[in-house]
C-alpha cells in the first residue's frame, strides 16, 4: 500500500511495503543517510527524526505510521540556506565528537524546543535521557541546545 | 592556563547565522576539495533526486578526506612533495600493536606534505578522525611550520591508496607520534621554499619571512612570491629522514589556538558519511548467521524460507551464511527465516567466576622494573594493608557499530569503506581473505562512529569483502548492536592483588604489585616507594584462546583504568591506615615528581580542597564525599578530584563535579584537548557505576543498551578542566588521560563518605549497597 507524507517539507509518496521500518526507508530508499542506526530497539536515540514536530525513533516506526504527517530529517532542518538555530549551536559549543548521535541530539534538542521554546538547561538534560552518546559530549549537547532555546526563532516548529 | 568550565562551553568565535555555504567554507578541508567518490554517491544521490538540494550538498562535505585517484595523480604531478619517514617506536611493529603480524615492515613514510601550485597545501596521513579531532590538530600543526594560514591545508586521511602507510589510530599516539614527524616534514617543505624563493628573488635565505604562504624579503616587502608560484609548473620531490628546524614554542601562532573544528559543518547537517551510509549502485545488506554463544558450533542449517523471501538471497561463503538484500530491515526479516541447530559451547565460565579461572590460569608473571628489595621492604613495615581488586569485561559500545561495504571494480580492484582505526590492517587482512596482492585493495576511512579501540579490529571488512566476492555485487555489512556485544574485543576482566606496607614514619615502604590480563599500562611509577615490585600475568592483547571466552582487545587507556584505580584505591588505603589526609599523604611521597607534584597542586586548588579535621574518619564533608586520584598517561600528567553523593538506601553514587588538572605538554588545540578531558571523564562514569558485560557458557547475555547501560545525560558531573601550560615538552597524548582516574577518584570519595572500600568495579547500586552493610 503507497503511504503518501511530507518529508522535509515536500509531498512524496512510497510505494515499498508499508510495515517497512521508516530509517532505513530514509537511509536505503531516499539516501538520507544523516539518520543512523545504532540499536534497532529505539534506545540509543541515533535515528531520531520529527513527526510532526516531535522526537520520534525511525528505527522502531513503521512507515504506515507516518501516513499523512509531516517527518523531518537532520537533512531538512535548515530552512533553504540557513541552519537552525540548534544546528548553530551545536557549531558553537561543539556538541559533538565523532558525530554519529548528532543527528538525533540536534532532532531531540528541536523537538525539545518545539515543545518548550524557552526550555532551561535542567529540561533539555531531563528530554536527552534516553539519548546516548558515547564520546562523552553531553555538557556541550546540553548547552548548545539551552542556549539555542535563547534564539527567538528556537521553537520553529519544523 | 586553559580553563573551561561547565556551561561556558562556546567555541572562540561569537555567536552568529552562518549559512549552509559559510558553514561549508569552514569545513571545506574536509573534503579535500569536493573530492567525493562520486561512484559511491551516484546511487544514494539518484535516490534523493526528489530533493536535489540535499544530493547537491553532499560533495561540499564527503568525509575524512579522499579524492579519486586520478586526481591525486593530477594533484601531485606538479608541486612540492615532501615525504617524510620516521623510525617506529620501539616494539610497535611487533607483537600486541601488530598482533597477526600483518602490517607492513616499517620504517616507511609516514606523511605526505604536498604543496600546490595553487598554493593549496595537503596532508596525506593514514590516521583516522573517529571525533578526537586530529583532522582539525594535525593541520594545525603542519600549518604552523610553513607559515600559512590553516583554511589553506587539506588533509586526506586513511585512504590506503592516497596516504603513506600507518599502524593505526590508538593510543592517544596521533598527536604524539605522528605531530612530529608532520612538523618536521612542514618544515622541510618550508626549508625547500626558502632555498627556491631565495634564488627566485635573488634574497639571501636569512633576509627572507614568510607571512600566510607568501615569501618576500625583509627589507623590500615587494620582493615576494607565493609557495605556489615558486612550485608551479615543476614537479619537486624530497625524501627526509632526519630533522628538520622546526618552530619554536615561543613564535607559535597557530599551534595553540582553538581552531575550528573542521568536521563540524558536515556532522551537525547530517552530511558527514559513515562507512554505513556509503551505497554503491546495487550494494545488497549482509545478515549474517550468528552463533548464539562463543564455542557453539553449527549442527544443521535450513535456509529455504530466507531464499523464499521476496528480494532476499543467501550466498554461503567460506563459514559465512548470509542473508543478502537490499533493504536492511528486509534482510533483518528475512535472517529470521533461517533454522539453525547448533551444537552449545563447551565454555563454563560466567561474569561470576571468570575471576578465579583468570587467577588460575593466567600466564606466569613477568616483573617489571624493580626497585629495591620487597622482602626487605615488608621486614621494616609497621602496617601492611593488603586487598584484591576486581573489575569485570567492558564493552566499547560505539554508537556506529562495526560497518563496512565492499566494491569490486570489473577490472578485480577491490574497495572497501570501513569504520576501522587501521585502514592499512584491513587492508592486509582483505588481501589475504580474497588472496590478492594488498595493491588491488584500497581501504577507505569515511568518519568513524566512535572507536575507543574496539574498532582496531574490524572482521566486518572482511565480512563485507568475502561477500562482495562470493554475491558478485558490493555489500554492506553493517553489524547489529548483539553482533557489537558479541563480537567486540571487550577490556578484559581484571585481578589486581595488592601488598603494601608503611613504616612507624607514615612512609611507604614496599609495594609488592600483581596485575591478571590487563596489562601494566598506568604502572609508570612516581610515587617515592623504597621497595617495588610488579607482577603482571597477561595483557589485554593476550588471545582469547584459553584465558578469555571470548575475544579481548584495547579499551580506551587499555589496562591503565584496571592499574591506576586499583593503585590509587590502594595509596588511599595506605593513607587512612596512616591517619593521613589522602592529598597530604600523596604529597609526602612526591618528593621525586615535582611534575606530578604540579598537578596534584592545581586540581587541589581549583577544586578549593580542605583536609579534613580528623583525617581517618569518614563523614565530615555534609553528605560529599571527596576523592583524589594521580596518574600518567600517554606521557601526560594528570591529577583529578571528584565530589560524590551516595544514597545508602539504593547504593545509588551520584558524582557531583569532577576537576581534572593535566599537564600534556604543548596543547595544539585547547578546545580540542578540553573535549576529550570531558569525553574521559564522562565516559568513565561508565566503566565505574555500571558497564560490565554479563555472559555465561559462552553466550553474551547483554544484547543491546537496555541490560548494558551507558551512562546517562543525568550522571553527568559537572567537569572542570585545567591544561597547564608546559612548554618545554612537545605535545603528549590527550585522548585518554582523565579516564584512567575515574574508577579511583569515585571509590576514593565513597570510601572518603562512607569508610568503606570498594573492592570491584563497577559500583554499581546493588555492590554499593552490599558492601555497606
């Protein structure tokens, strides 16, 4: 059954089986890689995107499951040429080292913001619990994402 | 000094809207000029068509650095060449750092210094960014000695075919041991320059300066010529092997600074590649049948129903069964298909009594360096105190798991991406599988997810190589997190005994030391102890065959965290047997380590540490406990307090704030430095409160992060770095120091709290509980 949804703001539609997990229709199917694998359980939090503006792991959704919403990659959350404001953060503070959580921190850190634009830097920690990352990035995961809820265009919703 | 302290974490530069090109501009070495290999992308960028923007953007940023053959050949058919060799470091070549013997003899060249005549620089090194920055430190480094400005510097990194060859990325050595030989052959390119813009311009090389790549004489400004003009056209090669004048400490002025960090426009878009996101036109997912534990082997196996499965093919290769398809959660399904019967392992041994059979079965001791004589030293002991300590198996637990895809061109040229920290050992290893001479296969490093060493060993290349092979179309292998826990070279479960013993004067007097399959990393003694000696019965590197039940390799500072939390929960117990305040009682015996002696000064003083008014009893400090721990790693110095809460009625440790002080000679990159101090200290919590991998007959029991558990954003302390300035020494390792503190600096504090020992890592709440009784 073809699932038609908007994905990084344009229609598309799949015609590929709709129990098909949505991160590797993502990463094989449409070559948006910028979502990653890391557990296949959604406990590491790596494959996160936004439904609907809201955290969700891609590597446990079903494609049906996003029939009619609005999903948002890491690749689709610049508007045109321009970061957004948790991406610019991010710069800033670095909030990385080998990158692979990244992507679903900075989609957290949106949906967090999304949810609570002036989110204070004990929310942003407690949204980011269930989301791993091994370098050791946290203290700066957490201030690139509360001082991004500083911007006054934070809560965007994407 | 270079502090940073929790929550004022912004990079040097403020704070402003970059746009997606400025962002590319920063990043723009990554990519050694839009060198992506666009056969590899062709595909992936087909299929986001429907966005073009997205597949447009990819080639800004590509990965680690590399470039297609042809346009290396092109790149370095004209301009400056500087190879540079360098002698390897004693015992590298060999045994646990080569351990199938399949690196390449060394000495060879280690970095490549190629100057363009567009007066572009690159670096070619076989070393690999897996987040600890060097892609960023190691330009730094190189642009320093040629005088030009760092956004003139690419740098490709472990491509085997580009890059010179390499052992690997470990040990904290990048920095240490390859920043050298960088410099010296930047230096030399500089020196070559010199001698050609001397002639050019008919000025004596000691009236010549170079400002951003730029010759011009002294005296008339005018007189000027760019590296790229002075090498255009030619093609100039030079073989160095000694050393070059390099820079000195004082005129620095790019080594030092907080440079950006270059892979961080492709990594916050997304667009920074993983060997997993690499999909040649018509690469298949492998699944691979797995054995349920180690030493299981396969009675029966019907693989009808996976055949049957729309899409999916299994090809059997050598012992490889495997399930191919296109899409990897079709492949995941269609795995599930196949029935196998096996035969159970014949291993007894679990996470409970692994300690008694690595006592038992270990290999006979080897003594280090001793010092003075023990028995004599225990004769003259008021006070011995003597422990055992233990600490389970440890997972690495990179976020990417293990991937890798393979290629095989018509012409038989193999290609492989791997996540891996030794591109030229797969490269070996790939050969062999596929039995062909190691020039037909190229290894490729894209970004690698996290390594921590367990990426030193990378059979997913392998996998992925031997199925491209046997399936006739590129594989992608890309391990699942139980094949991660299964086959990951896990830190070894350790036995550390201790015998010390202090006399009447409160001083240490013999220190007899036995450290069970960990290695003596961490060891390097400091503290002044009369009478020493250490027994070390097998490393980390020793084979999983009989001691281990499964495979063992190098955990981050491998062996150190074993060693120095075992050494410092000792000096701890030496100083409470003493009555002594653990900083006081540390200090008296550093009388031969002002360098030690330095740091230990700083972290007390940046932490604001008191002694206690009755230094032996526990208590005292409002509910925190305090705990101090020393160590040497990678030739750095490093000192650190940690301030814990303890709920007595969960065993719950809460760790408050940690203050690292270290003295890691020149610092290249202090931000770059300050994040790894975090990284150490933050993914210490782990190895300390609650990571320990739990297995019984051969089966791994921990399958994924919802039994083994990493530590989380809540545990995060917060983290206090101080780099001290030492000038004098070139760049020491920085990847690893501050983690080898962890396990004493928390078991200290409790003990500092509470009065009671913690004698096995990790802590966790119900060993905490238990040992309080």
């Amino acid at each position: 059954m073809p699932v038609s949804l908007t994905l990084n703001g344009k229609p598309v539609t799949l015609d590929t089986g709709d129990d098909r997990r949505l991160l590797w229709v993502l990463r094989d199917d449409l070559g948006l890689t910028g979502s990653k694998f890391g557990c296949g359980i959604g406990a590491c939090g790596a494959c996160t995107v936004l439904i609907d503006g809201k955290a969700t792991r891609s590597c446990i959704t079903e494609l049906k499951a996003v029939a009619g919403k609005k999903v948002t990659t890491i690749e689709g959350l610049a508007t045109g040429d321009k970061l957004a404001p948790v991406q610019e953060a991010f710069l800033d503070h670095l909030g990385f080292q080998c990158g692979y959580c990244t992507s679903g921190m900075i989609m957290t850190g949106q949906s967090i913001l999304n949810a609570n634009p002036k989110a204070t830097r004990e929310q942003v920690a407690a949204g980011l619990e269930r989301n791993f990352c091994r370098c050791g990035a946290q203290v700066r995961i957490i201030d690139a994402i509360a001082d991004a809820a500083k911007a006054p265009t934070a809560g965007a919703q994407k | 000094m270079t502090k940073r302290s929790d929550g004022s974490g912004a990079a040097a530069k403020g704070r402003r809207q970059r746009t997606l090109s400025e962002a590319a501009a920063e990043g723009r070495a990554i990519a050694a000029r839009d060198a992506v290999e666009r056969t590899a992308y062709a595909n992936a960028a087909a299929l986001a068509s429907h966005d073009s923007e997205q597949s447009a953007g990819s080639g800004e940023f590509g990965f680690g650095g590399t470039m297609r053959r042809r346009d290396f050949v092109s790149l370095t058919a004209t301009g400056l060449l500087i190879s540079f060799s360098v002698k390897p470091l004693e015992g590298m070549a060999r045994g646990r750092w080569n351990p199938a013997n399949l690196q390449r003899p060394s000495p060879d060249f280690n970095a490549f210094v190629h100057i363009g005549a567009d007066d572009r620089v690159t670096l070619l090194v076989g070393k690999i960014e897996m987040g600890q920055g060097v892609m960023t430190s190691l330009p730094q480094m190189a642009a320093e000695e040629l005088n030009i400005s760092i956004d003139k510097v690419d740098v490709v990194m472990g491509d085997t075919d580009l890059c010179p060859f390499d052992m690997g990325t470990y040990g904290s050595l990048s920095i240490l041991a390859l920043g050298p030989v960088l410099r010296a052959a930047a230096a030399e390119g500089k020196a070559v320059l010199m001698q050609m813009g001397s002639v050019k311009l008919g000025v004596p090389v000691d009236q010549l300066e170079v400002v951003d790549g730029i010759l011009r004489s002294k005296a008339d400004p005018s007189k000027r010529v760019s590296y790229g003009a002075l090498t255009g056209g030619n093609r100039i090669e030079r073989k160095v092997d000694g050393p070059a004048a390099m820079e000195r400490v004082g005129d620095f002025t790019i080594i030092g600074i907080s440079a950006p960090r270059r892979d961080a426009p492709a990594k916050v878009t997304g667009k920074a590649k993983y060997a997993g996101d690499i999909i040649p036109t018509g690469a298949l997912h492998a699944r691979i049948l797995r054995a349920p534990a180690h030493g299981a082997t396969l009675k029966s196996v019907d693989t009808s129903k996976a055949e049957a499965y729309p899409g999916a093919r299994v090809v059997r290769a050598g012992s490889l069964i495997a399930v191919l398809h296109a899409h990897r959660d079709e492949a995941d399904k269609a795995l599930k298909l196949v029935v196998a019967e096996w035969n159970p392992s014949p291993s007894v041994l679990d996470d409970k009594n692994i300690f008694e059979h690595l006592e038992k079965h270990a290999p006979a001791p080897q003594t280090g360096r001793p010092r003075g004589n023990v028995a004599e030293g225990e004769a003259a002991a008021a006070d011995i105190v003597a422990t055992k300590y233990l600490k389970g198996y440890v997972a690495h637990a990179p976020m990417e798991t293990h991937s890798a895809v393979t290629e095989i061109a018509a012409d038989g040229k193999v290609t492989v991406w791997a996540g891996t920290q030794m591109p030229f050992g797969v490269q070996s290893q790939v050969a062999q599988a596929l039995q062909l001479p190691p020039a037909k296969v190229r290894v490729i490093t894209p970004f690698v997810g996290g390594g921590f060493g367990g990426k030193s060993v990378s059979n997913q290349a392998i996998e992925s190589a031997v199925l491209a092979k046997a399936a006739g179309v590129p594989v992608r292998v890309i391990w699942d997190r139980s094949e991660e826990f299964f086959f990951d070279g896990f830190d070894p479960a350790t036995v550390v005994n201790v015998r010390a013993g202090l006399t009447r004067e409160k001083k240490i007097t013999f220190w007899d030391y036995e450290v069970i399959a960990a290695g003596g990393r961490g060891l390097q003694e400091f503290y002044d102890i009369p009478h020493l000696r250490t027994n070390t019965r097998g490393t980390w590197g020793t084979g999983s065959g009989t001691l281990h039940p499964f495979n063992v390799g190098p955990w981050r500072a491998p062996g150190a965290n074993a060693n120095i939390w075992a050494r410092e929960s000792h000096i701890d117990a030496l100083a409470a047997k003493a009555g002594m305040d653990p900083v006081e009682f540390r200090f008296s015996h550093l009388a031969g380590s002002a360098r030690m002696a330095t740091v230990l000064r700083t972290a007390v003083e940046k932490f604001g540490y008191k002694p206690k008014a009755q230094a032996a009893k526990p208590g005292q400090r409002a509910n925190v406990g305090l705990g101090v721990a020393l160590g040497i790693d990678a030739g750095t110095y490093v000192a650190g307090i940690a301030q814990v809460k303890l709920d007595r009625a969960t065993g719950e440790i809460t760790v408050e704030r940690v203050v690292i002080a270290q003295d890691m000679g020149i610092v290249v990159n202090p931000i770059g430095a300050m994040q790894q101090l975090e990284g150490c200290v933050t993914q210490g919590l782990g190895y300390v409160l609650s990571e320990e991998v739990r297995f019984k007959n051969g089966e791994v029991l921990d399958k994924n992060f919802t039994t083994y558990t990493l530590p989380r954003f809540s545990w995060v302390p917060k983290i206090e770095g101080y780099l001290i300035a030492n000038n004098e020494l070139p760049p020491q390792g920085g990847g690893e120091p501050a983690i080898v503190l962890m396990g004493a600096m928390i078991g200290n504090a409790v003990f500092d709290l509470t009065g009671v020992r913690l004698t096995q890592l990790p802590f966790t709440k119900e060993r905490v509980k238990a040992a309080l009784g």
